[in-house]
C-alpha cells in the first residue's frame, strides 16, 4: 500500500480544486509562470486547461524535470480523434477552424495513473522554495505572437494541518513504516529524526 490509500484512515487533509484566478497570455520565446504549488504538501490528482491556440504548451513541472506537456497539438491525432491512456495527456476539444491558423478553441486533460506527491520545501530542503509548479510557454509553430489561456485547473489532495497528519500517520502505521512508503512517508514526514 501507498500513503495515499491510507488517507482515509487519517485526518488534516482535504481535496481542493486550484483554479486559474484570471486569463494568462502567453507569448512566444518566453516561458510563463501559471501556479507555483507552494501553500501545502500534497498530490496532484489531475490538470485541465482551455486556450485559444493549438500550439500553446502548459506544463507541470518538477525542478529540472518536465513532467507532462498539455499542447493541444500534440495531443490530437491527425484523424481528429483524441485519445486517453494512464500517465498520458489527452485533448477532448480541438476545435481550430481555418486550418493557416493555430487560432481556435482547445481542452487538454491530464490525470495521472497514480497521484502525483509535490512538497513546498524545494531541492536543498528551505522552506519557501517551490517544489512543484505549473509553466507556460508558445511553440514557434504558432501563427500568432501570443495566446491566451482561459482556464486552468488542478484537482489535488493537500495536507492543511501537517501536524494532525503526523500524528495519525504514525498511530495507523506504528513504529514500523513498510519500506513500500518510504518515499511518500518521506514527503508527508520531511526530514524527522528517529
């Protein structure tokens, strides 16, 4: 078992949809900042964006790894059909109606196969770094200098009260934790001394 099946069992967490509080233009050569998941541990459970370009590029990323590309391009077959499949992003609404043009109406949907833990403590372990964050960019492909993405979303399971978790972490598994949770411990636990 992973530390996610067993948060029923345990209390100081919530599931919280992030939303998009305002429209974000994206322009070409520059990568943009969408969400930096900085407020709470936690997983991400699935990403949705809208935007009016097919070659506009939202991802998640982890410090010096992307992790998934939401490019409406990329996404969508060249028989206009979409398709789904754990750990892949997929594109449910193509809709580009003059073919010279990247202009149009585009969903991508991303839900991992298994939830997907980020932490607020970033590489060297300082609270206040980022861990998990959510950029933008415009493909050179586009026929516009810029686009806009008009929504964005993230479902996601974040631990509000750290110290209750703890807590009811260690009375569910004891003094021994499965070697199997030792990763996921690890983000919920940080670096606690035995």
């Amino acid at each position: 078992m992973s530390l996610v099946e067993y948060l029923p069992l345990l209390r100081g967490w919530e599931f919280q949809i992030w939303m998009l509080p305002e429209p974000v233009t994206v322009v070409k050569n520059r990568i943009d900042l969408i969400n930096r998941f900085d407020d709470y541990d936690g997983w991400l459970l699935s990403l949705s964006v809208i935007c009016d370009d097919a070659f506009v590029s939202p991802y998640f990323h982890y410090p010096t790894i992307p992790l998934v590309s939401l490019m409406p391009y990329g996404l969508h077959s060249i028989l206009g059909t979409t398709h789904w499949g754990a750990q892949e992003s997929y594109c449910p609404m193509y809709y580009r109606p003059n073919p010279l043009s990247s202009a149009g109406l585009y969903v991508t949907e991303y839900e991992p196969a298994y939830p997907m833990p980020y932490k607020t403590y970033g590489i060297t372990g300082k609270k206040g770094e980022f861990r998990a964050e959510m950029l933008a960019e415009l493909d050179v492909n586009s026929t516009q200098d810029s686009a806009t993405i008009l929504h964005a979303d993230a479902g996601r399971i974040v631990i509000t009260d750290p110290e209750t978790f703890k807590s009811d972490l260690k009375e569910v598994l004891g003094t021994a934790i499965p070697p199997t949770l030792m990763d996921f411990c690890r983000v919920a636990l940080g670096k606690e001394k035995k």
